[in-house]
C-alpha cells in the first residue's frame, strides 16, 4: 500500500522505483541482472556496485557516488588480476 505525502514520494515507490535507478527505458537493477550474469562472488558484487554507483550519482550523490565506484572498480581490477596469474 502506498502512502503519498504532499510534495514527496511514497516510501513505496523509494523501495520499488527510486527515481535515481530509473532513468530512461531501463532499470539499473535490470542493467545489473544482465551484466553480472555469468560473474559469481566479489567479481559480481564489484561490477554490479560500479554499475549502481556510475548509473545514479548525477542524482544522489554525485562524486561521492563516483568515489565508491572507482573503490569497486579497483577492487575489481585488483581480483581480475589474481585470477588472471
């Protein structure tokens, strides 16, 4: 059930459809499903956290939100290249 209060979103739609994972024609949990399929543990959790934090930090965060990124994305270098010796 969704409860509206004037000027704000309902908590229902923060859960379901926050407005900073939902731009344009696709879902950034939909962009994830597919870019992480295939991955499995921290390769996974890494790329998919790059994708959250590059796709929504125009309208949340912003550098911060590319900080955390870039934390995920050298973390996930760092992996692939272990796994790559």
């Amino acid at each position: 059930m969704k409860t509206e209060t004037k000027g704000k979103k309902s908590h229902s739609d923060m859960v379901n459809r926050p407005t900073h994972y939902t731009q344009g024609k696709v879902e950034c949990i939909d962009a994830i499903e597919s870019a992480t399929m295939g991955l499995i543990g921290i390769v996974a959790v890494c790329v998919a956290n790059v994708i959250k934090y590059v796709w929504r930090f125009a309208l949340k965060n912003g550098i911060e939100d590319l900080d955390k990124a870039d934390y995920y994305l050298q973390k996930l270098r760092k992996k692939v290249r272990e796994n790559n010796k």
